[in-house]
C-alpha cells in the first residue's frame, strides 16, 4: 500500500513538472518567436513613417518615391541591410517585422509600423538649407520630447544601395547628432550654470574682470580673446554675449569658485571628467555619445580652454540641445528626447505609446531662470534681425578643429513660447567653406516647423 502511494506521489510530481515545463516552453514560444524570426533569413518589413504619415523606410520594397525622398534621413533612419547599426530601424527590426505567433509571417497585409516624431518636410528643407556644406541639426519640443528634426550632412538615399561605398564621404552612415564634436564657445552656457550653482545670480553679476584681447593665466600661459584689441571690463552679460575667452578664464580662477565644486557641478550636468568611462544616452535603441572633457587644475591651460569650449572637451550636438530643455523650462530637468511616437502591431493595433521623461534635476530651477535670461537677452540683443519671428536664446560659438586648421560654426538654442517650444542645436562643419550661417539654418529650421506645428 506504502509503495502505491509513493509511485502515485512520483507520477504526480512527473506530471506537475511536465505540465510546467510545458507552460515554459509555450511562454518562451510566445515571448520569444520574433527575436528566432528576427534571426532566420525570412522577413516581411513593413514601414517608418513621419509624424503626418510620410514613407521614411519601406521595407516592402514595393513603394515607389521621388528620387531622393530619404536623402535627409538616410542615416538616422537607416534600413535593414546592416551597413548602419546606430539607426532607428537597425535598433528596432523587430517593431516593424510583420509576424505574431498566433498568425505567423504575413506576406501580405501585415500592418507592422513605426510611426516616428520626425517632421519629414522641416528635416528636408533643413538639409537643403545647407546646400553644399556639411554638418548637422537636431531639434525636438522640448514640453514633450519629441525629437522633430535630425538632420545630418552628408547622408544617403538608402534604396540606391551601397554599390559605391568605397566612395561614400566621410560619415556618411551616421548621423553627427549623436556624435561628439568640439562645442567651441557653446561651452560657456555649462560654465556660466556652473558659476550661478555655486555662486548664486548676485554675486556672479557682482564680478567683472578686465579683457585686453589677452589673458596671462597663473600657469604662465596665455589665453587669447578673439577680439584682439579686448573688451575691456565685462559682468557676465557682457562677457556671454562677446563671447570673451579671457573673462571666462578669469572665472575659473576665481576664488569664489572652488574647484571641487566646479568638477562636481560639471559631473552633474553629464560631463566625463578625467578620461573616466564614457556613457550613452539611448534614444529608441540608438546610442547618443555624452559630453567629456579634462579638469585637473583651474590655473592650467587646458582646464581653462576646456571650460571655455576647446581643449579637450567634447559634446554631442543632442546633449547641447537637452541642455537646453532644462534651461527653457525653468526646471533643471532635461527633456528626455524620442523618436518613437507609437507603433502598430501587424493587425494595425496601436502599441508602445510614448510618454513624456525627464532626467533628474541636473541644476536648480533658480540657476535655469537666470541662465534662461541671459540667453535670452543675448539673443534680444544679438540675434533679433537675425533670426526673425521669434523670441530666442542663444548662445553661438565657434569651434577650432584638426589642429586648429578650420572652424566650426555652433548654434544652440531655444524659442520661449508656450506654443512653439523648440530647443535645437546647429552645426556647421569648415565654416569659411561656403556662405550658409547658423543663424540662417536657425531660420529654415524654425519657418519650416512653425508651418507644420
């Protein structure tokens, strides 16, 4: 009787274990299918589009479209034939793959989709604002983080193939947005929020130094001001919108701006210090670079060029445009940005709706509403003709790249109006090349999204 029990207690253990394994088997099944699709050789894509529902990636193959019609976002989009992995759809093959479990591989009417924030006709008209230079623009709302714009020049029509990437130029299949660059005088806007977290607004406006178009730091090295015969003496305001290297060297050096706290204030805002590691910003999958640069000693040369933009520093054209946020909004908070609105499962059905995200607090509200002013006086001041038709701040600067042999031009930026809120950022690469100015993409950018907005 014992050993009839004891079998019917293993049967029915074998059976649990069974009925369980089972269950796993089917969940894996279920959760699991697409990633063993993704990876056979048999796909049916379906599309990207824009925010009004413009075609940005067929992956049908079958559409017909205007010569060029992805040129603009060829490298930010990107396709499935794995010469870009730093795309949208390279880091999201499995949204816009038209199989479910319960149906299969639909080879017809699948409605797979990712339908994106990007505004097509405003990205377009911005590439083409360039005309034969290079560089790039990124711009998103900086209430909701839609990330509106993101152009990058060169770039390429992605279903003309890659028969002649030999003779692709240079960065060509990656989008410059992500990546860092020297941020040149742009710089300052990090300093300046630097200075007001330790020092506070009154105190900061309390300082002025004196500018002979030269600066002899207490290392013994000279720090030039673009301005050869000076500024004379400067506030802050003054010296932001001269743009004036030898003021802000001078602030470093200042006593009223320990070190310590200097470094710690950079580290917040999202700068690697020191060659420490470098970390990402993940924008649907894409990796966005973040910003570095070396601060070893406040009277030594390469701190203080790093602090005003060049040395060592590096930022990503994105990251400057987030910075931004946390000034426009008055929150010290970033607007996390997206480039996935929603997407559509293969019956059509709306999944993964994206929803507003802010970083933590990386400077208090009371710096970002002094920070906002200063830049907004120096765009009244500065850029009021210059980029006509809206209430900006701005901070230019202008970047010294391959040992110093040509400049980059920078613009960023935001609009302070409640229905138009755009922060965005503007590079333009060997800017003595040609004849296009930031302030002038600025324009484009801003015409073309108010149209659409």
């Amino acid at each position: 009787m014992k050993s009839i029990k004891r079998t019917q207690r293993i049967i029915s253990l074998l059976v649990l274990l069974f009925i369980a394994g089972m269950g796993l088997l089917i969940f894996k099944l279920v959760h699991e299918s697409t990633f063993y699709m993704m990876n056979s050789d048999v796909h049916e894509y379906g599309y990207v589009y824009d925010r009004s529902g413009d075609v940005l990636f067929d992956g049908t193959g079958n559409g017909t479209y205007p010569d060029n019609h992805f040129l603009d976002v060829g490298n930010i989009i990107g396709d499935d034939k794995g010469q870009m992995n730093n795309t949208l759809v390279a880091q999201n093959l499995e949204k816009i793959n038209n199989y479910s479990f319960n149906e299969g591989l639909l080879h017809n009417g699948g409605h797979a989709a990712i339908y994106t924030t990007l505004d097509h006709s405003a990205n377009r008209a911005v590439y083409d604002a360039y005309g034969y230079m290079e560089g790039c623009t990124c711009a998103y709302n900086y209430k909701t983080g839609e990330l509106l714009v993101c152009v990058s020049l060169p770039s390429l029509d992605v279903t003309k193939g890659y028969d002649d990437l030999e003779n692709f130029k240079s960065a060509t299949l990656l989008s410059k947005n992500m990546f860092r660059t020297v941020p040149g005088s742009t710089q300052k806007v990090s300093t300046v929020i630097t200075a007001l977290e330790i020092m506070g607004s009154n105190r900061l406006f309390s300082k002025s130094y004196d500018c002979t178009g030269k600066f002899h730091n207490s290392s013994g090295a000279d720090i030039d001001c673009h301005n050869p015969y000076g500024h004379g003496t400067q506030n802050i305001q003054e010296a932001f919108e001269n743009s004036c290297n030898p003021f802000f060297a001078q602030l470093i050096e200042d006593s009223d701006m320990p070190f310590d706290r200097v470094k710690k204030h950079y580290e917040k805002m999202g700068y690697v210090l020191n060659g420490g590691k470098s970390t990402y910003i993940d924008i649907n999958g894409i990796q966005c670079e973040t910003a570095s640069t070396t601060l070893e000693d406040p009277y030594e040369f390469r701190t203080q060029w790093g602090c005003i933009g060049q040395g060592d520093t590096l930022v990503s054209p994105i990251q400057l445009m987030m910075w931004e946020s946390a000034i426009a909004s008055e929150s010290g908070k970033m607007t996390m940005p997206y480039l996935i609105d929603h997407i559509t499962d293969t019956r059509g059905s709306e999944k993964e709706k994206a929803k507003t995200r802010f970083s933590d607090r990386i400077f208090s509200e009371k710096t970002a509403d002094t920070m906002k002013q200063i830049m907004l006086t120096n765009g009244s001041d500065k850029y009021a003709y210059l980029i006509n038709g809206y209430k900006v701040g701005v901070k230019s600067g202008t970047a010294q790249v391959n040992e110093g042999m040509k400049e980059n031009s920078l613009l960023v930026g935001f609009v302070d109006e409640p229905d138009f809120p755009i922060a965005f950022c503007i590079l333009i690469e060997d800017r003595a090349s040609g004849y296009v100015t930031t302030e002038q993409i600025a324009q484009v950018l801003l015409d073309n999204l108010k149209n659409d907005f």
